[in-house]
C-alpha cells in the first residue's frame, strides 16, 4: 500500500454534495446559530477559569490575555466563516482537512476534536456541579462533598514540598454525571428543541452577566488592579510570561464559535448563517469577556480568586441592602442562578459538538456506523449521542478542572491553525469555487492566524505534549487497525 493512499483527499464537490443530504434536519436559524455560539463560549470562562488564570497566571493583566486570545481567534473565525460558507457540512476542522490535507491528517484532527470536545464538556460539568452545589447551600440543602467533587484531583506531594501529584479525595462527582445526562436525553429528542432551550438559557445568561458588569462596576476598587502585570516569579507565573500562558489556558472559553461551524448541516441557509452565527457569536463574547474581567479583578484582589466560583466570591463582596430580604441575599441568588443556567448550555453545546465529529467520521467509514445512525422519529444520531453523554458523564464524576484546561486549548488552538492552512490551500488549489463568504485581507489573515495559534501553543508550554502522547498513540493504532479498511473514500478510489 503506498503511502499517497493515506493523504487521498475528499473532494470539495463530494463534501458539497453530503451538505445536500436530509438525513439531519435543516432547523437552525442564523439567531439560533449565534445563540448556540454565545451559548457555548459564554460559561466556563468567565464563571470558572478566568478566576483561576488571573489567580496563578496574570493578575489584572487577564484583560490583555482576554485581548491576545480574542485577536487569535477573529484570524480563526474569519477562517472559519469562510470554509463553513463554502463546505457546509458537520465536522468542523475534520472535516476541512480531509479535503485539504489527507484522511490520515483528518483523522488525526478528529481525534484531537473528540478529545477537545470531551474533555471540555467534563470540565465544564465540574464547574457546573461546584455552583449548584453553592445555590442549594444557599438553601440549606447540602450536598456531601464526597459525592459533589470529582474522585481525583491534584495534592500536594508529602515527599516533595511544592510538587503537585494526582491523588484520590472523593468518591465521585455525582451532579456532573446527571448534568451530562441531562442534556444528552435533549439532544436524543431533536436540534430544534435543544436550540430552543439554549436560546431562552442564553438570555438569561446575558442578563445575569451584563447586571454583574453594570452593578460591579461602582465596586471597583483599582488598587486591586496594582501592579497591572505582576512580577515574574516563574515559568507562566505573572510578567508577560504569565499573561501570555493564561491567553493560552483561557483559549478553552472560545472554542464554542469553533462549535457552531459542527451545526452547519442542520442550518437552513449554511452560506449566509454559518459565518454571522461564528462571527457574531465571538463579537459580543470578546467584549463581555475583557468587561466581566476588569470588574471581577476591580472588585477581589486576583490573589483571592484561586477558586472553582469567582465570580461568586466577587458578589459576595457587594452588600447592598435594597437587594437583600432579611438574611435572603438577591443578588448572589441570580448570579449563581445564571452561572447553573450559563454551564448548563455549554454543556449542551459541546456534547452536540461531539456527536457532529462522531457522526461524519462514522459517516466516512473511519469508525463503527453505529455513530451515524439516525433516529427515524428524532432525526438526531441517537445512538452517538448516548454513547457520548455516558463517557463524558462518567469522566466529569472523575475528573478535575484543574488537569484539563490545558489539553482542551491546546487541542483547539491545533484545530485553528487547521483552519487557517486549510483556506490558504483551497484559494490555491480551487480558486474558482464559490464562496459566499471571503476571508478579507487574504493571506496575511490565515498567516496571522496560524501565527498567533502557534504563538498560544507555545505559551502554554512543553510539558502539555507528554500528557497528549499516550491519547495520539491510541488514536494511531485505531485508525491503522480498523479506519483505513473501512474508509468509504478509500474503497471508492479503489
């Protein structure tokens, strides 16, 4: 078998014709596409990470870091708009490089997707299950830390002091498992209802982030926000080492643009909706992302905001008697209210994700066709989605925050730089195709934006890639023992 077998490419007209296929229902408007977008990247990182990366990483300066990742991404995203535009398919950046760079190139992207979109919803599902935890505290309703904590977690190394080790605290994240659950039962009934609850999920959501933003803000205190840019005191640790490292670990909250270019099958115009949906989505992100930013390290000084809640230690800051009844505080009631609400349709968003990945790599024969099934009544890949929700559920009970931010952007920043290759080769190879939407400023934008990924990859360091090499090894040997006999481009060829 000659090598060229492994880099045989799917060509734009096949990719165009699968657009065309009924087998998903075609429910999405380019409001549900921006809303799914702002669904998915308004959660985890204002509610959990940004906290931790100003704590550990970049003190005030998260605001810079929150810039740097945001200008990565507008290079990506326009990217993106354009390839969505032009192949209008489930897959995401698998399936732009099986037509730009090879089916062993695509099923190495796919499974960095599949890891990336996993291990993102787990974490988010443990920060979902800390919040929930908080708001029924708030009414005297206490879940045991024990079944409330994933079973492991890091620990200081009694043997080494300052070394952090993986070690057993608790038994198992019990809410994080029904969290996953929860919306994987929505996404077996059909799209349109998911999109229809992510949509009344995001108002809320936009309500409660903008009320903190517009009341913090007369809460400021900017001492808090001396020195800007802390001193270095180690690798990642403040200077701009730091602020850099923590646009790479904060790059986890922009992957959910990246997810609406997996709904581009079931939108009912993918030429004009898939990039106002990516596009719009990220615009009013970036800016909420730096304002929410600015006042959370205005109000708590970032040394304090180490913690899986920081936006709640920041409410908890602002006494205001008109919104307090008796010891019923209302404030921190909505902001804790909408960070539930806030997870719970990143969630959704990024297990739908999955099962889009799952379904075109099954669709193309690289793995088992069970992934591709529909259901006859839902019109939804049932049997994908229930896989999926019980294997991220079960990682959510296990797993902590704290290990997977880092793999989930780095896998997102390799996606991107994807991307961007992908557009610069298919206006050199296929410049003839129509495209409804054009990467302006072509082709600084896709160097710029594989530059800046890179720049991102970069920050967040060496040691990330000996954690990645045990999950790329199993991925390797899956492929050459069952994708390549089964590839239906391949059997086609033949």
């Amino acid at each position: 078998m000659s090598l060229a077998r492994y880099f045989i490419r799917k060509s734009v007209a096949t990719i165009q014709t699968e657009s065309g296929s009924h087998d998903l229902k075609r429910s999405l408007s380019a409001l549900n596409l921006v809303s799914l977008g702002i669904g998915c990247i308004i959660g985890a990182g204002i509610f959990v990470l940004t906290g931790k990366a100003a704590a550990q990483n970049a003190g005030p300066a998260i605001m810079i870091s929150f810039v740097l990742a945001g200008m990565a991404c507008a290079f990506a995203a326009l990217c993106y708009a354009e390839l969505a535009s032009v192949l209008p398919v489930s897959g995401s950046a698998y399936t732009y490089a099986y037509a730009t760079l090879g089916e062993v190139i695509a099923w190495a992207m796919g499974w960095l997707l599949i890891l990336e979109y996993g291990l993102a919803s787990a974490t988010v599902a443990v920060g979902w299950s800390g919040y929930l935890a908080s708001f029924l505290k708030d009414f005297h309703i206490i879940i045991p830390p024990a079944l409330s904590q994933p079973t492991f977690d890091l620990i200081a190394d009694p043997t080494h002091a300052g070394k952090m080790v993986m070690g057993i605290t608790s038994r198992f994240n019990l809410p994080a498992l029904f969290g996953i659950l929860g919306v994987t039962a929505l996404l077996v009934v059909g799209v349109s209802e998911s999109a229809k609850v992510n949509n009344v999920i995001v108002m809320i959501k936009l309500s409660v982030v903008i009320i903190f933003i517009g009341v913090g803000a007369f809460f400021v205190h900017p001492a808090n926000w001396q020195p800007f840019i802390p001193d270095n005191i180690g690798p990642g640790q403040y200077g701009f080492d730091g602020v850099l490292k923590a646009a790479g670990v904060i790059f986890f909250a922009y992957i959910g643009f990246e997810a609406v270019s997996t709904a581009a099958q079931e939108a009912k115009n993918p030429q004009r909706d898939m990039p106002i949906g990516i596009l719009g989505s990220l615009a009013v992100c970036t800016l909420l992302y730096i304002a929410v930013s600015a006042v959370l390290t205005g109000i708590v000084s970032y040394k304090e905001l180490n913690v899986p809640d920081p936006i709640a230690v920041a409410i908890d800051r602002i006494n205001l008697p008109w919104l307090t009844l008796g010891s019923f505080k209302m404030l921190p009631f909505l902001v804790k209210l909408g960070a539930i609400m806030g997870l719970s349709s990143v969630m959704l968003v990024l297990v739908y994700g999955q099962t889009r990945i799952f379904y075109m790599m099954g669709h193309d024969g690289l793995i088992p066709q069970a992934f591709c099934k529909i259901h006859p009544t839902f019109k939804t890949p049932y049997i994908n989605t229930i896989i999926v929700g019980l294997v991220v559920g079960m990682a959510a009970g296990f797993t902590p925050i704290s290990v997977l931010g880092d793999l989930v952007s780095m896998g997102t920043l390799f996606a991107f730089c994807i991307v961007c290759f992908s557009v610069l080769y298919l206006r050199y190879k296929r410049p003839d195709l129509p495209r409804p939407f054009k990467t302006p400023f072509m082709p600084f934008t896709p160097i710029l934006g594989i530059a800046s990924c890179g720049y991102l990859i970069y920050g967040i360091g060496k040691d990330i890639f000996m954690v990645l090499w045990p999950y790329f090894l199993a991925g390797v040997v899956i492929y050459f023992v069952y994708g390549q006999f089964h590839s239906k481009l391949a059997k086609e060829q033949q």
